[in-house]
C-alpha cells in the first residue's frame, strides 16, 4: 500500500466558545490502493522501480567482478609465494650437485692420469700371461671409449644443471614477493629474458623467438609486475599462432622520456569488433576453460600503474601487436646512478 492521498475527513471533538465541545473535522493520511490510482502514477512507481533494479544489477556486477579479481589477484600472489619457496628449495639441492659434479670432475681427471700411467707401462711388463689379462680386460670394458665418452658425459650434465639453475633463478626472479612494493631501477632485457625462459614451454613449440632489442636504459618500476605482463603478453602470442609454426617478435626502444616494449605474433589477429573490448576483465576470445579473461585486464592495470599506456594494433591473418610504454623515470624519483 502507498501513501499518497488523504481519507475522508474524519470529525474530531473540540471545545465551543461557550465551553461545550463540538465537532470539527481534520484530514487524515490514507494509503492509496493500485485500483485507486490512475495509470500514469502506476506507471511513474513502476518506472521507478525498474530503475531501481536496473542499478542494483549493475551495482552487484561491479561488485563481482571486484571480488572475482580480487580472488584472482589472490591466487596470484599465493602462486608468487610458492613458486618463490620452491625455487629456493630446489636451489639448495642444486648447489651441492654443482660442487659435487667439480669435485668428481678433478677426480676423474686424477683417474684418468693414472691410467695414462699404466698404458704406458703396458709393454714393459714380462710376464706374458699377466699382460695378456690386462689387455683383454682393456678390450672387455672398453676402455678407450669410456675416456672419450665419460668426459662428454660430464660435460652435458653440467650444462643440464646449469640450466636447472639458470631456470631456478629466473623463477626466483619471475616471482619475487616483495610486500613493500619497492620500486626498483631495471634492465628490462633481463626482465623479458627471464620470463621467456620461464614461458618456453609455452612457446618453444609453436614459434620461434626473435629479439630486436634497442639502446634501453634501466627503468624505474616494480620488476616483477612488469614480467606479470610480459608473461601474459607473451602466453598469449604464443597461442594466436594456429599455423604449424610462427613467429613471435620483441622489440624494445625508447620515445623521449618513455622505454616500450612490444610484442608481435603472426597469428590470426583480433577481429575490430573484439579489438574494443581486449582490455575488459573476463573478456576472452579462447574456448572455454582455456583462459579467465583476466591476463590483459590486469596488465592494463600494472601498466597505468607504473603511468604508461598498454596499446594493442591487429590486422585479420596478420598478427597482433602489443606495445607497452612506461616512464624511464618515476614521479618523485631520482634518476638512477650510473
């Protein structure tokens, strides 16, 4: 029921001039019934009221969409943190192989003197059965191969555990947590080459990489969120690329007081009508259950919040290019030393 005009007059007791009460009447508020009213102030509640519920399920989309990528933002640093754990564990394992794999070196090449010492010495032994023993079980264990091959073998196993360790540090690197959020002067060709190792897998198998890198000098910003969005820059290139084999190109320069970096694959491209919405969270074009939609709309984000600009061309069968450009040096921040 609403209130929206007045009911009968209703008497009420006064008193007269002489002292006798009498009666007079007052208006009293009523509610007005909706067979009572007139389609026009239906029609104003009614409108009212979808308004109303239009903003309210706006108002509960922001808010989910807040609370979904506060979730993901979540999860990210709890996967920051964890990779960051494990790259340390795994690096200390890691160190003692390597000093191992020195030290077992220097001992092989000690063995390998001494049996130098007693080829030579082969032929001046007398008695004939005793040399005979030693020369078959030469034969036997193959000797000669295994001084040409045990060498190799060292080789490439230390260049394996070099790679483990170069992988270790680039995800140390990639996920460093830093709750402070200090702003730090950085190469950004260490920062891209180590989140291409870290995204090889995603790549190596469906392009080939080729750097162009320009004259950069060390940029003033928050290193791993900016690897954040050479990561997904990159992930992404990788799977635009529906031919057998493509390439993915980064270049680096600067512009006046700006560095950029862009990101250019030969895939399939972004068609016009989807170039509008590239950078709105959850938007994404892949299949279902192959993306959130989030990876460019939080890059977006760490972009403007380093004050640059994330900046997308694409062409139908020609490929995609991302270009992110950040200030050199930060508002407020001295430049770095050289």
């Amino acid at each position: 029921m609403i209130a929206t005009a007045q009911d009968a007059n209703t008497a009420a007791p006064t008193e007269s001039t002489d002292g006798s009460p009498s009666l007079c009447t007052i208006d009293q508020p009523t509610e007005m019934t909706l067979a009572e009213m007139s389609d026009e102030q239906i029609r104003a509640i009614v409108g009212e009221l979808l308004q109303a519920n239009k903003e309210l399920k706006v108002l509960n989309s922001k808010l989910s969409d807040a609370r979904n990528k506060l979730i993901q933002s979540e999860k990210l640093a709890s996967i920051g943190q964890l990779a960051a754990g494990v790259a340390h564990e795994i690096n200390n394992p890691i160190g003692f192989i390597f000093s191992n794999f020195g030290t077992l070196e220097q001992y092989l090449q000690d063995l390998f003197r001494m049996l130098s010492a007693y080829e030579d010495t082969e032929n001046s032994l007398q008695d004939a059965e005793a040399l005979g023993r030693v020369r078959q079980l030469r034969e036997d264990l193959d000797i000669d191969y295994l001084k040409e091959d045990i060498p190799n073998l060292m080789r490439e196993s230390r260049d394996g555990i070099q790679r483990v360790r170069k992988i270790v540090q680039d995800l140390k690197d990639f996920s460093r947590v830093d709750a402070r959020q200090e702003w730090e002067s950085v190469n950004l060709h260490q920062g891209i080459d180590s989140t291409l190792n870290i995204v090889n897998n995603e790549i190596k198998y469906k392009a080939d990489v080729v750097k162009q890198y320009g004259d950069v000098p060390e940029v003033q910003c928050l290193p791993s969120e900016l690897n954040q969005v050479f990561m997904n820059l990159l992930v992404n290139a990788a799977h635009a690329i529906t031919k057998e084999r493509g390439t993915i190109t980064i270049r680096t320069g600067t512009q006046g007081s700006d560095a950029w970096v862009e990101v250019s694959d030969d895939g399939a491209g972004i068609a016009p009508e989807n170039l509008q919405r590239i950078f709105d969270p959850f938007f994404t074009t892949k299949p279902v259950g192959q993306g959130t939609g989030l990876g460019l709309s939080l890059s977006y984000g760490i972009v403007q919040k380093h004050g640059g600009r994330l900046e997308v061309s694409s062409e139908i069968g020609h490929g995609t290019t991302f270009r992110v450009t950040v200030p050199v040096q930060r508002n407020g921040m001295a430049p770095p030393q050289a």
